[in-house]
C-alpha cells in the first residue's frame, strides 16, 4: 500500500462515476424524451434496489459462519422495532459476542 | 419569488437545516466505507476520490466488496451501475420540480440527488410547485461535505485497526445491505421480490458462481415484478433511507 493512487484503480472509480452519473440525470433526460413510462417497465424498475441489494445480503448469510448467521438474524429481529443504525449496533455487538464472549 | 443567478441565503440555510439530520445518520456510513475501503485495498485518497466522485454510499460499498474479491473491473461498474439504478426514477419522478433550473444547476442538482434528497425534493415540490436551487444546493452539500471528512476519518482509523474481523467491520456491509432492502418494505411486490431474488442469488453463488449471483437474482426480482398484476402508480416516494 505506497503511493497515493494506484492508476488501475482510478480507472474503475472514474467509470463507477461516470455510470452513477448517468443513473442520477438518465431519468431525467428520459422522462424528457417520453411521456410516460410503460408500467410493467415501471414495475420491473421500481423492484431494482430491492432484488439488487437482497443478492448482497441473501449469499451472505448462507455462506456465512455460525457468527455473521447469528449477527444478522439479530439485526433482522432489531429491524422491526429500530431504524437502521441502531440496527448496525445490535448486529456489531452480536458479530463481537459470537467472536470473543461465546466462543471464549 | 427566488433569483435565478444568485444564492437565495434563507433558502439555503433551510435545506442545510432540513439536510441535518440526514447528514447524521448517514456519517457512520461515511466512516464505514472509508474503513471497508481500506481493508479491501484502497488508499485513504483513492476511497476519497470514490467518496468524491460517487457520492452514493451502497453502490460505494458494493464496488468496495467486489473490488476486495479481485473481479473484473467491468462487472465492478456493472453492479455499481446496477446499484444506483434506482436514480434513474427519481431524476425521472423529480423532473417536473428541477426542470426551470439552468443547465449547470442541473448538472450540480442530479450528481447530489440520493435518496432522502429525492423524497425531500419530491415532498417540497408537491408542496409548492417547484423547489429552489438554492433549497436543494443547501440540503445536498450539508450531506456531501460531511460524507467526505467521514470517509477520510474512518478510512484514517481503518488502516489502524488492520483487519477488519478484529472488531467485526465486515459483517456491518451486510447487514447495511439488509437494512436498506427493509426501508423498501413497503413498495409494491416487496415480498415477493425479495423472495425470488434471494433464492436465486442463493442458488447461482453455488452453480455459477460470484458475481454474477447479483445480476441473474437481481433480474430474477425484476421479471417477477413486471409479471404480477400491476398496481397503478407505484410509489416512488418511499425510498429507502441511504445517501
């Protein structure tokens, strides 16, 4: 870990940008052009965000150890009484009991 | 009436203070990438840039994870676009409110849109027509500015700590994950969507392998969705909360 940027790096940022941008100003210059979105297309587009992050989540915890499984169940059952920080929390302190108090 | 050319200062100081408190509870999140950037291999500068330029903290952290198992570089922007690509409707919901500012104004107004300042742009907007540049400019850079000194302070502790099981870093990305898909829970198809895309997420991991889990259980929940019957007028407005 020398230097400050590392060139393959940057490229990967820069295009990350790039495409972010392009989601933020792409319904705009979109909604410009058409008058209206069909709505099975709008239905498909609104489910996005929640069948893109539950990939991330799902594998995760089948894949993960006895710890990660126990940490998320517990931040699951704290979600339907807490927002989503005080979430985080009761998932960390699970993670750090499983790891240093349960486990010896 | 707000002027055109210059920075109406009362509007201003109202998006700051209505952005406040967005720019709390999102700040940990700041910090939580700069230290997850740093143990998967960034720089402190180089996960600064990416705060800078991304500005979009769950598909920061995506393009983190992925970054942090070697693949292709495509597929990383891939997901990172796959990830935001929610933004595309709120530009599209937002435009009637945005549509009266200049061309540089709205270069500026969509690379700060997230979540809280669509639904915060869309709830004014409805209220009185339109929405200053100067109101949305105060409420983007009371988050913006913040998120930055956050990536760098926790990117700064992360490289102190080392590795990030230590003190349990790496189990906060899913459960960050898990916390957004649940501030969706309200949208039409919720339920099924998560179903369907866990479940085939789960099963490509195991036959055809990371990352392409995410696209194939991610269009799995899409085709779902276009499917059922459809409902009239979706929400938009209930976006989850995440910057």
């Amino acid at each position: 870990m020398d230097g400050f940027f590392h060139a393959d790096m940057v490229a990967v940022i820069l295009a990350g940008a790039v495409a972010t941008f392009l989601t933020r100003i792409g319904g705009y210059l979109l909604v410009m052009r058409m008058k209206s979105i069909p709505p099975r297309l709008e239905a498909a587009l609104n489910a996005v965000p929640a069948a893109v992050l539950t990939t991330l989540v799902a594998p995760a915890f089948f894949t993960g150890g006895p710890d990660v499984q126990v940490a998320m169940a517990a931040a699951l059952i704290a979600s339907l009484r807490l927002s989503s920080l005080p979430m985080l929390a009761v998932g960390w302190c699970a993670v750090m009991f499983m790891r240093y108090v349960f486990t010896g | 009436m707000q002027e055109t050319d210059f920075v109406n200062k009362r509007e201003f100081f109202e998006g700051v203070r209505q952005g406040t408190p967005v720019c709390i509870s999102a700040a940990p999140f700041g910090a939580l990438f700069g230290a997850v950037a740093v143990a998967n291999g960034q720089t402190i500068a180089e996960a600064l840039l990416m705060s800078m330029t991304l500005f979009a903290g769950a598909s920061q952290l995506v393009g983190i994870e992925l970054f942090g198992q070697k693949i292709a570089a495509w597929v990383i922007v891939l997901s990172i676009f796959a990830v935001n690509f929610r933004h595309i409707l709120y530009s599209a919901a937002m435009a009637p409110f945005v549509r009266h500012f200049s061309a540089s104004e709205k270069f500026v107004t969509f690379f700060l849109l997230t979540d809280p300042q669509f639904a915060e742009t869309v709830r004014r907007g409805e209220a009185r027509g339109k929405v200053s540049f100067s109101w949305y400019l105060g409420f983007g850079l009371v988050i913006y500015v913040p998120w930055q000194v956050m990536t760098v302070l926790g990117a700064t502790f992360g490289k102190l700590i080392g590795d990030p099981k230590l003190i349990g870093i790496d189990v906060l990305l899913p459960i960050y994950f898990m916390a957004i898909v649940l501030g969706f829970r309200k949208r039409a198809n919720f339920l099924p969507v998560v179903a369907i895309s866990g479940a085939v997420s789960v099963i490509a991991f195991h036959t055809v392998g990371s990352p392409w889990h995410v696209s194939i259980g991610a269009v799995a929940g899409m085709l779902l969705a276009a499917m059922l019957p459809v409902k009239r007028n979706p929400k938009l407005h209930e976006a989850g909360q995440e910057v």
